[in-house]
C-alpha cells in the first residue's frame, strides 16, 4: 500500500511541475488570431520557450496592464510577434481588422511572456454551430502553429 502512495505522490508532483514549469493548455478566447487560431482551440504553450523568439512566432502572454478590453476579457492572450526591440516585442493579431494587440497598447515587455505557442491540442468551436452544439473539431487537432516568415 505505501509503494501505491509513493507512486500516487510521485505522479502529482510531477505533473504539477511539468504543468507549471514546463508546459501548460491554453483556450483561445477570441477570434484575434484568426484564421490561425480560433475561438476554442486548446494550444499548447512551451514554457521552456521564453526567449529567442523569431518574428512570426506566436507567444502566449501576461494580459498587459494598460489592455482592459472587455473583448479580451483572458488573462492570458497568443498573438504573433512582428516586431523585437530588445525584450520587448510589437505583437498583432493575425485577424488585424478585428484585434487589439500592441498597436492599441504598445509593446510586451519580455516578463509577461509565458511562453511559445508550439500547436492546438484540440477545438471544440465550430463556426458553422451554435455554442451550444460544440464538437470536437478533428481538423485541428494536434495541429501545429507553422511561424509567418
């Protein structure tokens, strides 16, 4: 009984160190990153990833303080980088004409980066249904998140 213990506190803690140090799932609450991303991917963030970005990479990040937009009502938001000055970097939303991003409220300083955006886990946002009729979306699962050049 006190192995099965051991094992059961070994596997938590594990878990609980992978989840908050190394990776974590992320829901996309906006359509700003669209079509790249959509309202209800699951998208997996590298947070052994925080630096050495390239443009085109899409980051998961801190909500800025200055941002208090009800449409990005998220703590968290993934948008692509297309701009590095030092650690701090000029992101935008692929859905340009419907995000608020760092033309509205400047730059991400690099402390409220979580990490890169590596691929959707899952969706279960399908624009063709009501919310109420959600399903598991196959064409976006495991998908990864190709950067812009």
């Amino acid at each position: 009984m006190a192995k099965y213990l051991i094992w059961l506190v070994f596997t938590l803690l594990l878990a609980f160190f992978v989840k908050n140090y190394c990776f974590s799932v992320f829901l996309i609450p906006s359509n700003s990153m669209s079509p790249a991303l959509e309202i209800g991917d699951r998208v997996l963030c590298n947070k052994l990833k925080k630096s050495n970005f390239t443009v085109g990479d899409v980051i998961i990040f801190w909500k800025p303080p200055q941002e208090n937009s009800a449409k990005e009502s998220s703590y968290v938001m993934a948008k692509r980088i297309t701009k590095i000055e030092n650690k701090d970097y000029f992101v935008q939303g692929d859905n340009t004409n419907n995000s608020r991003d760092s033309r509205t409220w400047g730059l991400v300083n690099d402390s409220l980066v979580i990490g890169k955006a590596e691929f959707i886990v899952w969706s279960d946002w399908d624009d063709s249904k009501k919310p109420i009729d959600r399903t598991f979306v196959w064409n976006r699962f495991l998908k990864p998140i190709i950067p812009l050049k």
